[in-house]
C-alpha cells in the first residue's frame, strides 16, 4: 500500500472527530455530504439501522436536468432543496448534520443552506 494524500488524510481525521458525536436515529438522521471535484452528493442516514432514509445529488435524474449552466454552489443549493423535498415526502423533517471531514464553507455551506430553506431543521 502507498501513502495517502496528505490532503485526503486530514480530512479523515476531521471525519473522525465530528463522526464521534454526530450519530443519526430513527428520530433525528444524520445529513451527509460527499463532495468530490465536479459532483456533491448527500445522504440522509439512519445509523441505528444502517439505512440510508433519503439522497440526492448533482447526478441524480431530474435534477441534473435543473443544474444546466448553473454555477458549482447554486448546483450544491438545489441538491439540497431536492434532498429536503425528497425527506419532506418520507416523513422527515429533523436531521442532525455531518459535513463528513469537509469545512463548512462553499459548496458545502450551501447545500446545508438550500436544505433549510426547504425546510429540513438542523
């Protein structure tokens, strides 16, 4: 096995440290964020059973649709507020937030945003 990233490494870490207190239920899932260089995706997650309850991304159909010659944010905005639709329709209104070792800033920020513009509490 090789080195790992320096970059990929730290944010282990931090995914570490906020994974030890950020636990989703039944209640109050968890909202995870995976943001690679041209998607972002988000999950919302029940630990206690291991099911993913809800997700959306930059590829998931009719949204990609909506993201056509918008900017990385705006598209990270709008993939939250088709997350927050789609837990809405399931009976989800709290979640606790996971931002998974990223800093909360960007594109990031702003899929956190369009979630609770939407409706989604956290």
């Amino acid at each position: 096995m090789g080195k790992e990233n320096p970059r990929s490494l730290a944010r282990r870490r931090r995914q570490s440290r906020v994974r030890k207190t950020v636990r989703g239920t039944a209640s109050c899932p968890r909202l995870c964020v995976f943001r690679s260089a041209v998607h972002i995706y988000a999950q919302i997650i029940d630990d206690a059973s291991g099911v993913t309850l809800a997700a959306a991304s930059t590829l998931t159909p009719g949204v990609k649709e909506r993201l056509a010659g918008l900017k990385k944010i705006q598209q990270a905005a709008e993939v939250g507020r088709e997350l927050a639709r789609t837990a809405k329709d399931k009976g989800l209104e709290k979640v606790v937030f996971d931002r998974n070792g990223f800093l909360y800033h960007g594109r990031v920020k702003a899929l956190s945003e369009g979630a609770r513009e939407a409706g989604l509490k956290f």
